[in-house]
C-alpha cells in the first residue's frame, strides 16, 4: 500500500559511499565496546532503518485532533502495526513487542527487553517516542510532499520523520547495539503512542494501566526533542506551560455600515487593542500578569549562558525573518530566556475579519482573536488562567460584550537535577561522539507527556533530547531528518544505557 522506498536525488544517486559518510563522521572512541556500538549503529541506520522509517513516512497517519474519523481510516494501526513488525524482527532475546488499545483510545505500541545480566538491578529505562504526525500542510518544495519520502544530501524529508518516527528506531536501534558491543542495560520498556500530537489524552489512561508492569521506572529517555544545531548533544532540561483562550469581543447583534455607525458604535477591534494592553505590553512584548512571570533559576541561567557560548548566533539565525525583520531581543541570551523562562503572547486565529478582497465598509460585529500565551516552566497554569479571565472579562470599555471560549491550560516541567552518572555519561558522549560540549535548551513548545512522565516517576533520571533542530521544519512543510544527527543521539543514548545499567 506504502512505497517502501525513499525517492533519491542525482547526488545520492551517485555512490553508495555518500549514504554511508551521514553516519560515519563521529570520533573514534577508544575500547573495544565503544566502538562496536558505534559500528553497529551506523549499520543499522544505513541498512535496516532507512527503508523502513522511508515506509513509516509514506503511511498518513494523522493525530486525532486532526483526523476524527482516524479510527476508520486505519492510518495509525498501520503506523503501529509496521513498527511493531520491525522491532519483532531485530536481534533482541527475550523482547516482547505488542500493540496494546483501551476502549475508545489510540493504540499504544510497547516493547518490552529484558535487562543484561549486570543491569538486572538498576530498574526500568523507559524510552518515549510517538507515530502520530501533524497535517501535511501545502506549500511543500519542488519534488518533496508529506507522504513521500525523499532522500537528500544526508536529509530524509517527509511528514513524520524528525517528529517522531525516527525515535521508534532510534530507542530500539541504541538497544541492540548495546548488547551487540558486550553493554549492559536494565531492563528497557519502549512506549511509542499515536496521540502526542493531539495533546497525548490517551496517554495517562496507558500509563496508568502500564503502571504495574512498568516497576520502578528510574530512567526516563525521550527522543521528541533537539536542538539549536546539529554539532552536539541537546539536552531539554524544561518546557514551557500553556494557556490558550478564545477571545470574542462583540458591540453589535447586525453589522452595520462603517460610515453610517462609526463613532457611534465602538470598534470591537479597538475595544479588542485595549483588552490586550492589559495582558501585554506591546512595545516590548512583556507579559503584564503576575503569575505569569517566575524567577528563573540560577542553574537554569548559567545552562542558558553557556549554551549560547556553545553556539554563539545559532538561537538567532534560527528562523528566517521577513526583510529586515530584526530578532525580539538584542541578546542571544535574551533571545534564549525569551523562548524558555519567560512568558509570552502569540494570537494563533482570528474570526469576524474578512479578507482584505472582501472587505466592505461595514462596522463588524465582532473580533475573535485566539490567544496563546507561554508560560515558564514553573508556573501555575491554574492560577494563570484564572488572571487571564479576570483581566479580560472585568470593566470591559463601553461595556461591549466579551465571550471566553476553548478555554486551556497546561503546567511546564523542569527537570530534575542531573546524577552524577548521569552527568559523567553525558560529558563522555560530549568527548567522544560529537567532540564538541552538549547544550542545555530549555524547549519553547509544550510536550504535555514530559510532565505527566515526572509526576508518575518522580524520582526518575530524564534524558530529554533528539534529533531536531530549528531548521528541521517540523509542522510545517519539508520537514526532514538530519541522519546523521539521528545516528550520532542513537548512539549517545547507547552510552547512556550501558552507564545507567553499571553506575
């Protein structure tokens, strides 16, 4: 049903040893082990999991929040179920591999791995990673689409690929070559969900079915994340929380001609400008609300310093700004504390407004304007809300008629303090698979299942990282998978185990 296949340009055409240099570039590390590991995890990205991560992208298999009839479409089985095959295929004594469904929810695909004989003890690695994938969204390059997959100078382009198909392969593929290399590793439970792109509302049903089974989680790893470049190891050490209103500011039950009423009715736009100035400064773009704002954490300070020292102008190069559309802040650092500790407003829709070609001399009804603000890791969103509301709903100017709908409201996570073992991994991977030092990024977006993992295993470890980047495209269109960055954190997390499985 799938094309199996990803499509190749003239380049990658040309040799074989062009597919084989995305994987090959990391530096040599010295044990017999190390580099077993590393070898067996550049064979399975060039010869096993390319093929089949190029056949996952081709399958449509839209979130629920964007597909409602995605159960009698069968595009997330298919997801599950192609995994759920490859994963059984692979070398890996003892595994288990199911799909697990409750009434009603998406399907959950869980790999069960039995630990090695020295990590029997150390608990259970949890690695998270999803198969739903956004919309495709038009307006895709020449020769790329969402469902096919097209190889490209070391990038795999396709809906799926970086958010998160490649984590499926990449958790099962460190596995393997740990145990392939004479590692060890504790016991490992994969959970790969089909609704992370909605919100993850199945999510807390399955873990808390799976919580029996689980055990003592003492490591978390997930692989829905990245960073600013592709020259190290991201860390994600918080996400930021959100609110999201709808905002409906109405003066009239009948539009009415702009010449004949303005100036006798207010402009619901007007009305709406000074809603705002109570939430948000515009000049600045500081959000006015106490509990929006939160200390930031002087550990969390010093990761942002030094992350921007790592990567000096990568935060603002990020993004490609209209004309000479400047950066929010002047700073990288700024730049960086913007996007992870401080609050922000982003007006995502808007109603009652016609196209500019539509648009008549008429004193409109209404403004409907979507508001999405970002909340500091530490913040309530609870309570955030609740300002919200208040601010925009008391005294309204010429007591116009504000309606709230789609109200939301989700808390933030910050991760908890590195363990020594931990920490002396990660400097290890710095040294020898990137020599370069890993960054902390403190992930603008919200991953509602990162939290909800933190509260269920509180006293877990988090390895919280992957293979994108700003320019990764994820949501929108070209998304792609910089393969070697996919290999380079697939080996990283091998470390990872094999320390969490011997410290």
């Amino acid at each position: 049903m799938y094309p199996s296949k990803p499509v190749r340009s003239n380049a990658d055409r040309k040799s074989s040893r062009c597919e084989v240099d995305y994987f090959s570039s990391r530096a040599s590390i010295e044990g017999v082990e190390h580099n077993a590991l590393n070898s067996t995890v550049d064979r399975l990205w060039e010869s096993e999991i390319l093929a089949s991560l190029s056949e996952l992208i081709s399958v449509p298999a839209l979130s629920p929040a964007f597909d409602a009839d995605w159960a009698a479409r069968g595009h997330l089985d298919a997801a599950a179920e192609h995994v759920r095959r490859w994963v059984a295929s692979r070398s890996l004594p003892g595994a288990s591999v199911e799909i697990v469904r409750l009434d009603d929810r998406t399907p959950l695909v869980v790999v069960d791995i039995p630990a090695t004989p020295g990590g029997v003890d150390a608990g259970t690695v949890v690695l998270y990673g999803h198969l739903d994938k956004q919309p495709p969204v038009g307006g895709w390059a020449d020769g790329l689409g969402p469902w096919t997959p097209v190889l490209r100078d070391g990038r795999l382009y396709g809906r799926g690929a970086v958010d998160d198909g490649y984590s499926a392969y990449a958790a099962t593929a460190a596995v393997e070559a740990v145990r392939a290399s004479g590692g060890e590793h504790a016991r490992c439970v994969i959970l790969l969900e089909t609704c992370e792109e909605s919100g993850s509302p199945d999510f807390a049903a399955y873990l808390e079915h799976l919580k029996p089974k689980l055990g003592d989680v003492t490591l978390v790893v997930c692989l829905d994340s990245g960073g600013n470049d592709y020259d190290r190891l991201w860390i994600t050490t918080s996400l930021r929380g959100l609110v999201s209103v709808d905002l409906t500011v109405r003066v009239l039950d009948v539009a009415a001609h702009s010449g004949m009423a303005s100036g006798i009715v207010p402009s619901s736009f007007r009305i709406m400008r000074t809603l705002l100035d109570r939430v948000e400064n515009a000049a600045t773009g500081e959000i006015l609300i106490p509990e929006m704002n939160v200390e930031i954490p002087a550990h969390r300070l010093a990761e942002a310093q030094a992350s921007v020292a790592a990567a000096p102008g990568a935060v603002g190069r990020a993004y490609q700004r209209s004309g000479t559309t400047q950066p929010a802040a002047a700073t990288d650092l700024d730049l960086v504390l913007n996007n992870s500790w401080r609050p922000t407003l982003s007006v995502i829709g808007a109603a009652g407004l016609p196209q500019p070609t539509d648009a008549g001399n008429v004193l409109r009804t209404h403004t409907t304007l979507t508001l999405s603000f970002r909340l500091p890791p530490t913040a309530n969103s609870e309570a955030a809300l609740d300002s919200v509301l208040k601010l925009l709903t008391t005294d309204v100017p010429y007591g116009a008629t504000v309606e709230i709908a789609r109200e939301e409201h989700g808390g933030g996570w910050n991760a908890p303090e590195m363990a020594p073992w931990l920490s002396a991994a990660v400097e290890n991977v710095s040294k020898t698979v990137y020599d370069a030092p890993w960054g902390t990024v403190g992930l603008g977006g919200s991953i509602p299942f990162v939290g909800l993992l933190g509260e269920t295993y509180p006293n877990a470890q988090f390895l919280v990282t992957g293979a994108g980047g700003a320019d990764s495209n994820i949501h929108v269109p070209n998304e792609w998978l910089h393969l070697g960055q996919a290999a380079r954190v697939t080996t990283s997390v091998g470390h990872v185990l094999h320390a969490h499985a011997t410290r």
